[in-house]
C-alpha cells in the first residue's frame, strides 16, 4: 500500500467516520488495532485514532503506518 493510498483512506475513515483496522509499527512490533480515525496532518507525519477497545486517543506518525483497511 503506497503513502497516497494510506493518505486517502484515512481521509476517508475521517469524513465518513468508518471504522477501520490499522496495522503499524511500534517499538520495533507489528500492531494491528481497529477504530475511528479522529484527526490527521499529513505535512506533520501524525494522525489520532481512537481505539475500538478502550476508546483512547492514539497518536501515531504516519511514517510508521503500513496498512489501513475500512471496516
């Protein structure tokens, strides 16, 4: 999945508020996760999701992003 394709799919997730399955890197680890995109700043490397278990706020640099999917 290239930068652009990420890029649209969270801008997506965020103007129809779909939920969404992320799979990022984090401490060196493969995380997936599902929730709601909340916020994203493609010039600032950063975007906030909110996590489908424990309803908190995430912020991950879209540099460590390696796939999202809508749910």
């Amino acid at each position: 999945m290239d930068r652009i394709e990420l890029n649209n799919t969270l801008i997506e997730a965020l103007h129809t508020n779909k939920q969404v399955y992320l799979t990022y890197y984090k401490r060196g680890q493969c995380i997936t996760e599902t929730g709601f995109i909340q916020f994203v700043d493609s010039l600032g490397d950063l975007f906030i999701f909110i996590d489908d278990v424990f309803e908190l706020k995430n912020k991950i640099r879209l540099s460590e992003l390696i796939e999202v999917r809508l749910a």
